[in-house]
C-alpha cells in the first residue's frame, strides 16, 4: 500500500483545467480507487464537468504508467459501479512477475520520465517545425484510446479560421463577469502558498505586483478584446494547433480523452515539445460546431474535447500540487 501510494506522486502531477486537481484516490490493498472531486467544479467554464472528468482520466494514465515503471501490471475498470458516478475508476496493481506479456518497454520509461518534465507552456513558440514522426505518434495515441487528433501544421486557411474560433471564445467568456470571476478565484499571487490554482507566473505575470494586481484587473474589466488579440497571435504563430476529439460525449469518451492527452503531452517533451490549451471554442457551446465545421467535419462525425498549440520553447516553471496525504485515503 506504501508503495501504491508513492505511485500516486506521479497521478497528481496530470494537468488539471485551473490546476484545481479534481481527484481523490481511496487505496484498498492493492486497489486504488479513483474518484471525481465535484466540489472543485467549475461552474463557469466547465458546467457540465466535461474538463473534470478529462482530468481525471489525465492522473489515471500517469498512475498506470507509473505502475508499470515500478515493476506493475494494471487492471483497469472504468466506472465499475453503475450507480455511483463519481467513482471514475478502479485500478488493480498485479505483480508483473505473473504477466509477461506486460513487461515494460521503453517507451513506457521514456514517457515515465517525462512525467516531470511536463508543464503547460503558454509562451511563444519557436517557428522550429516538428517532426512528422512524432506527429504520426501523437495521432496513434489518440487512436490506442478511441480518441482523433487533428493536426494542422501547413494549412493557414484553417489555422486562421482556428484561431478566429479562439479570439470569438475569449471575447464572449470574458465579457461575462461570472466567468472573469471565476478564472481570478484560479489565479494566485506568486508568492501565494496555495497548493492549487495557478500562480500568475504560469500566465505570463512574472512580477511580483504584476502576480497580485492580475487577478483583481480580470475581476473587475473586461479584457477580452486584448486577450483574443494575444491568442489570436499566439495560435497562428505556433508550429501546431492540435483538436483531440471523440466519437461520442459521453463520460467514458472524456476518460478516455483525458488518458490520450496526458500520453500526447508526455510523449511530446520526450521531443522536447511543449504544449498549451486554448480550448475556448470547445468551451463556449456555440463555437464546437464551428470548430468542427473548420476541421471538415461536421457533428456527426465527433466532439473536440480539447484544442492544444505545439512547439519548441525555453522551459517554465512547474505548477504547485495538493500532497498525495491531502487527496487520499488509505482503507
Ligand atoms: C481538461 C483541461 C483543460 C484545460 N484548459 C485550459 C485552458 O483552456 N487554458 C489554459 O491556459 N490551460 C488549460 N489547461 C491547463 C491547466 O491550466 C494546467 O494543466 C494546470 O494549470 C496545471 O499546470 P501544469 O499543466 O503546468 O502542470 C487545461 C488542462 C486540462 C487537463
């Protein structure tokens, strides 16, 4: 149990939308259950928990790559008990010695030690392209967990219409006072000892007083029109906007959205890659189709759970956790 609950310093680390680790980890024997945390919700810009639930499926995959980086093979059951929806997940760890097909390769530990390597980059990024192998590996994991990966890498038209979508999002959340005020509640000063949300460094407040004043200037003005224009610039000065998207909705499809993000985030930085979301046009509801529609598709042929932006940058700073003791208990 000791042991399982040292593999979970590695789930907590996933990303989570706003950092608020929405997770809790129960450890029965060699079982770890996986539960959604909705009191961390957040109303605004997630009402119907979609980016909850792709969170969680985010700190699953890092425990199952962690099992299998200390020498476990894993037993998954997703949403084993019908009635309860918040149980996401029951993870069994079975000693690898009985299943020799399960050994783990490298790739597993390539990927293993990315896990802190990893972090949501939101600077610029270098015009260095990426290579086609590694986009080919980031459409297969897409598809190992039922998901698609849209990749637009040449192609301004759809870049352009892409990044129209984001600057629309941003004008129409940040317009309303709710969603302002919910986003500054996620956003602490640096010097803050809060072991959630995002410190203002992680969005580009590198100063002290710029840290305490970001939160209460989003509070209190609309500052849409200048944020599209900054994602507007970002979004189409990046090498790669990527959608991962599913056939269905459903909670199963964003467990599984969630597990293929956090491997296409890893096995990104074993490239030295970077990634950060600008999912605005899959949150505001009005927008998904459009964005659909922009990758040729139309909403019969799936749901874009999550828009990333690609590329090759200078490392940032890491952003703080809850303590694996804070988010479990041990049965
Ligand atoms: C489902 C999901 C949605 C997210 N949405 C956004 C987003 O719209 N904008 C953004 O800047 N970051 C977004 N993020 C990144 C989180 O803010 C980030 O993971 C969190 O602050 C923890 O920081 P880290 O990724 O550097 O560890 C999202 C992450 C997840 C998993």
């Amino acid at each position: 149990m000791e042991k399982l609950k040292f593999m979970l310093h590695y789930a907590i680390l996933a990303p989570s939308s706003h950092n608020t680790q929405p997770w809790v980890f129960k450890v029965i024997d060699n079982v770890i259950e996986l539960y959604a945390d909705r009191t961390r919700a957040l109303l605004m810009v997630d009402p119907d928990d979609r980016a909850l639930i792709i969170s969680c499926g985010a700190a699953l995959y890092h425990l199952q790559l962690a099992m299998h980086h200390f020498g476990y093979a894993d037993r998954v059951e997703l949403f084993p008990e019908s009635e309860n929806k918040d149980l996401i997940a029951k993870i069994t760890a079975i000693d690898r010695s009985s299943k020799a097909d399960e050994q783990s390769t490298d790739e597993h530990s390539s990927l293993f030690y990315a896990i802190t390597k990893r972090r949501t980059n939101r600077s610029p990024f270098e015009q260095r392209k990426v290579s086609d192998d590694l986009l080919s590996a980031l459409r297969m994991i897409a598809k190992e967990h039922s998901a698609w990966l849209e990749i637009v890498v040449d192609d301004n038209e759809r870049k352009n219409k892409i990044a129209d979508l984001i600057s629309q999002g941003d004008r129409i959340q940040l317009s309303d006072k709710r969603f302002r005020r919910e986003l500054a509640a996620w956003i602490h000063p640096n010097r803050s000892k809060s072991r959630d949300g995002m410190p203002g460094y992680a969005h580009g407040m590198t100063s002290d007083i710029a840290s305490q004043l970001g939160p209460f200037l989003i509070r209190t003005f609309d500052i849409g029109k200048g944020q599209a224009a900054k994602d507007k610039e970002l979004a189409t000065g990046s090498p790669i906007l990527a959608i991962l998207g599913t056939d269905e909705d459903n909670p199963l499809d964003r467990i599984h959205a969630g597990q293929a993000i956090a491997k296409i985030l890893l096995r990104a930085r074993v490239d030295d890659v970077w990634a950060s979301f600008m999912n605005q046009p899959i949150e505001v509801s009005d927008l998904r189709p459009k964005l659909l529609e922009a990758l040729g598709r139309n909403n019969k042929t799936g749901f874009p759970q999550l828009l990333v932006r690609m590329g090759y940058s200078n490392d940032v700073k890491p952003t703080p956790r809850r303590q694996v003791s804070e988010v479990t208990t041990i049965t």
